[in-house]
C-alpha cells in the first residue's frame, strides 16, 4: 500500500477520533507536535490511531517518513482550524449546525457503545435462529470454479476471434500435460477480478452466469477442465474444483453470521427500549 492512500485515513482519524477509547501507555504526556495555540500529545496520537488496521500500524513502525508525515498533516489541520476560529468562522451559523450535528453523532455513538450490546449471543439463540430461519440459508446446486479468459474485443472480427481461439487451445495443451491451471490463470488470464487469486470464482449457483458460461461449468466434473468455450467477453477454460447439492448450508458454516444477525437484533430491541424510557425522561414534541 502507498503512503499517500494511508494519509487520508490518517485525516478521517483526526477528525473522528473523539469518539474512540484507548488503552494508554506510560509515556503520554509527551508532546509530539506544537502547532500555535495547540499540542499533539502522545496519549491524543494513540487515541487517533485506535481504528487504524494492525498492518497500517506497522508499516508507521517500520517506515519514520510515514510518521513525520502523519504528524505534520495533523499540524496543518491543527493550524488551519486555528486560523479559521481568528477569522470568526466557529461563530457562523452553518458551521456551530455542522459541529453541534457532529456533537451528537458521537455522544449517541458513545452511549450506545456503553450501553448497548453487552448481552452475549447464546449457542441456543444461535440455533434457534437457525431453525426458524432455514429458508435464509437453503441453496441450491452449486459449483466451484476457476476459469481463464482470453479476451475478444470485437466478436465480429473472425481474426480476432480465431486468434484468441489458437491461445486458448494452447493453454488447454499445456493443462493436459500438466501445468497448473492457477499459475496459467495469472499469467495469461484477462480477467482482473479472478486472475491474481488463480482463476477462482468462488461457488456459484445457475443463473449467476452467462449462458454459455453456466452450461460449460455445470457439465463439467468436479476436477476436470472443460473444453474451450466462447461467450460475449472471450474464450474460456473452466475447471470445476468443488460442488455442492442444492440443500441448507449447515449451521457450523453460518454460525458466525447468524450471531451477528442475532446480535444486531437484540441491540436494535435495546435501543428501543432505551427511547422509549427517555421519552418518559425528556418530553418530546414534534412541531408542524
């Protein structure tokens, strides 16, 4: 990943960082940067860097550069906000709507995180769900497959056609001998969204698919590669590498998924309650 992809992360860091918790270290009143009136310290950094991805933290590890940078894009918010409060722009109206609008979002983000979700998903709220809901997890015949594409650009040129034919049947030639389908699908395969992870596209179900696609896969055998087949977007080989009968996913496999749905669920139900307790609380009148 390039450095100036990580910048604006960083940025959106600064800016919504209020709202994150943090386990500080020993040295946090250590001053990083002094801009103007204001200065960054160590226990405000590491706050900022709560929600960054473990990855991105060590790329900042292993890289100062990246650092400094980080510090000096936080000096220029820091002194840009500065000037913008001496011009007197924190007094007009649309920008105290913005922030007291921003006020709220992470007073409510905060207080739900408190006292919402804290109530673990049971194994039995898990199949519970899970009974009741098999439609949601039925299927039916599915494949698993890689495929190479040489592409045709123009299916009314014959050349190009019968050119990329010629390749792909070359392809199919050192298959047969042999080579492996996942490393020829990096290396000549035309399809992006496939090509660097070998030609895999996952299971699929009919209908997913173009025709032509669809009826070389699904007639194919699991392990074998079919023959070389032509659709709108070139000529393809498919190797099937897995199935699965139409039927409902077993539980194991969407365990995961359904506490998340279960656990959505109940926080929902929670903050429902919660509302209705604090309108009882705070009286509320809708005005039109």
């Amino acid at each position: 990943m390039q450095k100036k992809n990580i910048l604006p992360l960083f940025i959106g860091l600064f800016l919504f960082s209020a709202s994150a918790g943090t386990t500080l270290a020993a040295d946090d009143a250590k001053v990083l940067v002094t801009a103007g009136n204001e200065t960054l310290t160590q226990a405000e950094f590491n706050q900022m860097l709560t929600g960054m991805p473990p990855e991105l933290k060590a790329m900042m590890d292993n890289e100062p550069a990246l650092l400094d940078s980080m510090l000096n894009r936080w000096a220029d918010f820091s002194i840009l906000a500065q000037e913008a409060q001496a011009q007197g722009l924190d007094k007009k109206p649309e920008v105290r709507n913005k922030l007291k609008d921003m006020t709220t979002r992470i007073l409510v983000e905060a207080y739900l995180q408190r006292n919402t979700g804290k109530t673990e998903v049971s194994d039995q709220a898990v199949q519970d769900y899970y009974n009741s809901h098999k439609n949601e997890f039925s299927h039916d015949e599915m494949i698993k497959a890689q495929h190479i594409l040489i592409k045709v650009d123009d299916a009314d040129n014959k050349e190009e056609v019968a050119a990329a034919r010629r390749k792909i049947a070359d392809i199919k030639s050192r298959l047969d001998k042999g080579a492996s389908f996942a490393d020829l699908a990096k290396e000549f395969s035309d399809d992006p969204g496939s090509s660097m992870n070998g030609g895999d596209l996952g299971f699929f179900s009919r209908g997913s698919m173009v025709p032509a696609f669809e009826e070389a896969a699904f007639n194919t055998k699991k392990g074998d590669i079919s023959e070389p087949t032509l659709t709108q977007f070139g000529w393809h080989l498919i190797r099937v590498t897995d199935s699965k009968a139409a039927g409902v996913t077993p539980l194991a496999e969407v365990k995961e998924e359904i506490q998340q749905k279960v656990q959505a669920e109940n926080q929902q139900s929670e903050v429902e309650n919660i509302l209705a307790n604090l309108k009882e609380k705070y009286q509320v009148t809708i005005h039109q």
